[in-house]
C-alpha cells in the first residue's frame, strides 16, 4: 500500500509520484500538459473571509474560479473527471448557494454534471438566526463521453438488510442485494474534520481523507494522476498516492505546505493517522458517553427542569 520510494516534488514532471507546489494553482498548472490529469478534486476558497483568502465581490470572484476552472478542463483528460466541493457565500445574511453559481462555468466549458453530491456532516458553527449548517455540495462533472472512468466495487458500502431475498419472480428465494455492498448514493454522511477528528491541523476547513478517497478509488486507475488547485494539507495528495495513485497540488500559505508536506511523508511512510474508510460514526449514546446525560434532568423522577442560571 505504502510506495517508501515516493520523493516528494516542488515542480511538476509527468515523472514525479507526489508534487507539492508552493505558489498559486494557475502557475502550477503551466507546467501540466493537456489532457494529463485523470482526477481533478479541489475544495477552493468560498469568498467568506478565512485567514487564507481575501473576501472580494461576487463577480469578481467568479471570474477568478472561471480563470482556474478553465485551466483545469484544458488539462483533465478525456475520461477524467471535475469533482467541486463548496458550499455558500454569505452576503448580509443572504447565503448564495456556491455550487448554482458556478454551475454555468463548467456547462459553458461543454462538461456535464453526472452527480450533485450532498455531504452531509454533525458538527459546525451554529447560528442564531437561521438554521445551522451541516452540508456542503459537491458537483461531479465529466466531459461529454461515455467512457468516463467510474469505478463502482471499491466503494461500495454495506448492505442495510444482506440477507434481503426476492419474494416473488423468477429470482424468488435468491439473494437480492449485491455481496459486494450498496451504491453509496449522493448523500455522503462522511465526519468533518472539527477539534477532536484524528486528522486534525491548523487548518479551518480540511479535508478528511475517506472523502477523497471515495473519490479517487472511484473515478481513477492505479498510475492515473488527481490534481488538486487549492491543496491546503494535502489530503487530495495523500488520498492519491495510499492508493497507488499519483498525486499533485497548489498551495499558497507557507504554513500549510509545511503541514502538507509533514502529512504526506508520514503518509508514504504508512504512519499517517486517518479515519478509516466506512468506519461506523461515533454514537455517543450507545458508547455510555456521560456527555449525553442532560444536566437539565432529574434523574429520579426522569423530570426536566429549568436551571435558573441558564439562559
């Protein structure tokens, strides 16, 4: 699983394995020929404010997405794929769905949607004036062909009812559900990277690498390259290379390259610490987490009450 012999690139050669560019994506992706990525996956600023970016108008920072996204089609090969995950823009209280903005901007560029991907997650900012939070979108795009890449066994996910038989027809009696596992469909309900995820870093808005990888084993073949233009930690780069995969990224903050390239050595090195792929979310109630016992309660007569000094 672990390639030891991976070195990891500052410049990008179709002969490197893992390259981490320090510097904006646009001048990485001069150096990367037409056609040569099979992957493209990439989570890119959503014009809210965070440390790394700017906040700008709208416009102005569509043009820009429009800028990268075209440059991403010129390289993405025939029967590759575009995976965008975002999720709003706040302008004044009004969010902007980021997905329907840059919708067009990939139908302009003659690709096509095959999934609106919902990834569905717990744990977030919470908001006092409207309902908080807890998905983003991902929208997978391929060029007009009908021979895109999509792998569908490797990630597969556990049947509900394996034991489900046809009741009636032909089929009566034999097994209905696939002894590989389900389609996962488009809701992904996938942990976010908050305080207490084992993949955690500095970083506010990381990738957990079963995202990515769900993608990856999917949409590529060992030896094909994924492209990541707004890299942050590495995960698209880690998520590659653990499946014999090559992968490469743009990052413009110094501290976070240095983060990415400390993971994606440890990640070579098979010494990584990651949530495993399909692992169970954590129930905090069935784990007898005390956590769970609202202090609001009496626990004798099972009696909720009021705590005057709680707002």
């Amino acid at each position: 699983m672990f390639d030891l012999n991976i070195k990891i690139a500052e410049e990008f050669s179709v002969d490197e394995s893992a390259v981490l560019f320090h510097g904006g994506c646009l001048d990485l992706l001069k150096d990367m020929p037409d056609k040569s990525m099979q992957l493209v996956v990439t989570s890119p600023p959503y014009n809210i404010g965070k440390e790394y970016e700017k906040k700008i108008n709208i416009e102005t920072y569509i043009k820009q997405q429009t800028e990268v996204i075209k440059d991403c089609v010129r390289v993405l090969s025939d029967t590759g794929s575009i995976c965008w995950q975002v999720g709003n823009y706040v302008n004044n209280g009004s969010i902007i769905p980021l997905d329907t903005v840059l919708y067009p901007i990939f139908t302009d560029l003659n690709l096509i949607l095959r999934n609106r991907i919902v990834w569905y997650f717990e744990h977030g900012l919470h908001c006092s004036r409207r309902f908080s939070g807890r998905y983003e979108t991902i929208s997978w795009f391929t060029k007009k062909t009908k021979e895109y890449v999509f792998n569908l066994d490797p990630v597969r996910v556990p049947q509900k009812y394996p034991a489900k038989k046809y009741f009636k027809g032909p089929k009566a009696g034999q097994y209905s559900c696939n002894p590989l596992g389900k389609n996962p469909g488009d809701i992904w309900d996938i942990p976010n990277v908050k305080n207490n995820h084992i993949e955690k870093t500095e970083h506010p808005c990381q990738f957990p690498v079963e995202l990515i990888e769900r993608f990856v084993l999917s949409m590529t073949n060992e030896g094909d390259w994924v492209f990541d233009p707004f890299l942050g930690t590495g995960t698209s780069i880690i998520a590659a290379i653990r499946h014999k995969r090559k992968g490469a990224g743009a990052e413009t903050e110094k501290k976070y390259v240095d983060i990415a390239q400390d993971r994606i050595q440890k990640s070579i090195n098979g010494i990584l610490r990651t949530r495993p792929m399909n692992k169970p979310k954590y129930d905090p109630a069935t784990s007898n987490n005390s956590l769970t016992i609202s202090p609001c309660q009496n626990a004798e007569q099972g009696q909720l009450y009021h705590d005057p000094g709680v707002a």
